[in-house]
C-alpha cells in the first residue's frame, strides 16, 4: 500500500508539474502577443499621423494653386522681383511721404542713459542723497530737487 500510494503522489507532481509548465508557456506567449499588439497600435497611430500630414500636405498644394490662380487672374498679383528687394532701412525710408498737416507725431524711442545721466534721488525726511557712500563721506551738498530728463 505504501508504494501504490508513493506512487500516487509522484503522479500528482508530475501532474501538478506539467500543468505549472503549460501555464507558464501560455503567460509567456500571452505576454508576446500583448507586446505584438502594442507595437501594431503604435504602428497604427504613427501611420495614422503621417496620413494626416499627407493629407494635409495634399490640401496646402491644392489651395497654393488655387491661390496663384486667384493672384493672377482675380487680383493680377505677381511674385516679387529680385530688384524689388531693399538693401537698408536708408532705401526704405526713400519710399516716405512727408508728414501731412495734423498728422500724430512720430514715435520716440527712449535712449540708453549713463549712470551719470540720472538726478541724484533724495530722501524727504533725511535730506540724504541715494547716491555713493563716497561721495557723502567727502560732504558732498544733497540735491533737494530732482533735475527734469527733459
């Protein structure tokens, strides 16, 4: 009885055997197929993309002769010419119309000031200039007033 029921045992092991090798042959070839299908979804996205921006291409073209066609019959638009090109701003400028009576004044730009440039800033309450520790330890007089930047 001992052996029959050894042997019973040893059956069930290797069964138990087979059956942990058949499942993981099958998580194994499951994981390959996922991976496959995966890639096959991205190829899909990725191609789907380039047919957008094919199509889109194909429409840019279309519009691009209709557009000419519009130009040069509708509009008589022509391309520019190489002559037509300005070297500087001197050769653009040359193209201006003087001011017309009661036209806006131009518009200025600031310019770049020197440190020096700018008033010396003055405490209300102290009297005391904002300006170089140096320059008040040799006394020199505060500025009560700020000079006009004009």
């Amino acid at each position: 009885m001992v052996r029959g029921s050894r042997l019973r045992q040893i059956g069930w092991a290797i069964c138990i055997g087979a059956v942990f090798g058949g499942f993981m042959m099958l998580t194994f070839r499951v994981d390959a197929v996922k991976s496959e299908v995966v890639r096959a979804e991205r190829t899909i996205v990725e191609l789907e993309r380039e047919k957008l921006a094919l199509e889109t291409e194909f429409e840019t073209r279309a519009n691009q002769q209709q557009l000419a066609d519009w130009n040069a019959i509708e509009f008589g638009y022509q391309p520019p010419r190489a002559d037509q090109f300005l070297e500087s701003e001197r050769q653009l400028a040359s193209f201006s119309a003087p001011r017309a009576p009661g036209s806006p004044e131009p518009i200025r730009f600031a310019r770049e000031m020197e440190a020096s440039d700018y008033p010396a800033l003055v405490s209300p309450l102290a009297e005391k200039t904002d300006g170089d520790p140096a320059e008040e330890e040799q006394g020199a007089e505060p500025i009560l007033a700020l000079a006009s930047l004009d």
